[in-house]
C-alpha cells in the first residue's frame, strides 16, 4: 500500500513511499503510473538521513 509522505505539500513536492519484504518503493503521487523507485533497506535509510541533513538540497 502506498502512503504519501507527511512532508507533501500541494506545490511540486509529492512523495510516496510502500515496503514490500525486499524493498522500500519511491514515486510521485502526482503521477503514480509514471513508475518507481525501489531501494532496500539500508540505501532507503542512507537517502532519509542525507534528506534530513539537506545535504540533498539542490
């Protein structure tokens, strides 16, 4: 099941995130068919943790 992230916001930032047994999945809730990104686990927390950091920010 997806779930959008607390931080989206009506602008351009719309984020999803589901977990199956093997993965962390990623995509824009703007465009849902538009695919995803899946990531295990540990590269899923390494991400959150840079996002956080805003060592992400462009």
């Amino acid at each position: 099941m997806w779930r959008k992230s607390s931080r989206s916001n009506s602008e351009q930032e719309c984020v999803e995130v589901a977990q199956s047994s093997t993965a962390i999945g990623i995509r824009d809730s703007k465009n849902p068919e538009g695919g995803h990104l899946a990531l295990d686990l540990p590269t899923f927390t390494r991400l959150l943790t840079h996002a956080k950091a805003g060592t992400l920010d462009l």
